[in-house]
C-alpha cells in the first residue's frame, strides 16, 4: 500500500501537536513529534555532547527523557537545528516515518518544505505569539516550571526568530500549505477542519 503523509509546520505552541494527534488517531495514521528529535538533541548538548555528534547517535531512549518539553531543551533545540549537519543527521529517520503504511502525520517546522515535499496534505498552523505564549505558560506552569507569562512570550519570540531566519530549512509555509490561525479557532474547530481536508484528499 502507498504512503499517505500528512505534513503539519508551524511555529512554537501553535497547537500543531494537539490537532497531529487527533488527526492520527483519527485515521489510524501513526504520528512523528520531529520536534521531539531536535530536543532530544538539545538535551544531550546541555549535558555536554556537540549538537553534531548527538544528532548523529540519536536512539529512541533518547526521546523517552523527561526533561524534553522544558523551555531550557526547546531554546537549546532550536540553536542545534539550525545547523546543517545536525538536521542531515535526522532526514532518512523522518522520511521512512512519512512512508510506512497505512498513513503517517509528522509535525516540525520543514516537513512540507523539505522533508516531505509530496505529502498529499500539508498544514500551517499559526497563531498570534501572545496566544501561543500563554498556552505554552498554561502548560510549563502545569509541569512547575516557575517562569512568568513575559518569559515566556520573550523565548517564544526568540525561537521563532531563530527558526525563520536560519539559512538551512527554515520556518516557512510550503507554496501548496493549507494555512491554518488558531488564535481565532478553538481546539476542536482546527481538528475538525484538519479531518475534512485530509478525508477530501483521501478521496481523490
Ligand atoms: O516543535 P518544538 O517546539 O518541540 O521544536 C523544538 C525546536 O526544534 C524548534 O524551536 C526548532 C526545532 N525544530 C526544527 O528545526 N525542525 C523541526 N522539524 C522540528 C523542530
């Protein structure tokens, strides 16, 4: 059976992950956080490693650490993504994800660009950085992590800028992306609207 890949980008917190998941889990597909990879490397810098040898002894242990979604790992992700050789390090993993069988969603910031560029669907899901900053404050403060909502919004920004304006694989929606505001859309508005373009492309 062919892939079908779904390609899901967009900046931090913009609630790429929640609608990824629900659309997987609506469809049977299975589901890559690229995110995740990245931050996996991020953390093994933090504990001494070079970002190019950590991307390129990457294991699946590595993603199960707990630390992964704090805001340290995610700032010390987005410094080691953005060179090139530790995101070389982690293409032929992401691509043999998109092809398995039976249908795969991934979410990151290039899979509609470069890591996928025949998805059959592809996604861009922003939102204002203010909304993005207090849910990514919701859920740090979840977790106590102890960091104002000012903090917060700052590395957001500060992420963001970084990921868009690298050279290699930037943030950026693919020319054929759906593009998709979630501040103006609740949760279950977007997964909705993710369902109906992914069933109308199914069906093609
Ligand atoms: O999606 P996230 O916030 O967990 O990602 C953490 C960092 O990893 C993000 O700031 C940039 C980097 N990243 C990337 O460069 N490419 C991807 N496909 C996914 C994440």
């Amino acid at each position: 059976m062919m892939g079908f890949t779904v390609a899901i980008d967009g900046p931090a917190a913009a609630g790429k992950g929640t609608v990824s998941r629900a659309v997987a889990r609506h469809f049977g597909f299975a589901h890559l956080d690229t995110g995740l990879l990245y931050r996996a490397v991020g953390a093994k810098v933090l504990e001494g490693m070079t970002p190019e040898e950590a991307a390129e002894t990457l294991q699946a242990a590595d993603l199960e650490n707990e630390d992964l979604r704090s805001n340290a790992v995610a700032e010390a992700a987005s410094r080691a993504a953005a060179i090139p050789a530790v995101r070389a390090a982690l293409v032929d993993f992401q691509r043999s994800f998109a092809m398995r069988a039976g249908g795969a969603v991934l979410d990151g910031r290039d899979i509609g660009t470069v890591i996928c560029p025949d998805a059959q669907v592809k996604l861009f899901i922003t939102a204002t950085p203010e909304v993005r900053a207090a849910r990514r404050h919701a859920e740090l403060r979840a977790k106590g992590e102890d960091v104002t909502l000012g903090q917060v919004l700052a590395d957001v920004e500060a992420r963001d800028a970084r990921d868009s304006s690298r050279a290699e694989a930037p943030l950026k929606p693919a020319p054929d992306a759906e593009e998709m505001d979630t501040s103006t859309m609740d949760i279950d508005a977007a997964v909705a609207r993710a369902i109906a373009l992914i069933t109308l492309r199914r069906e093609a």
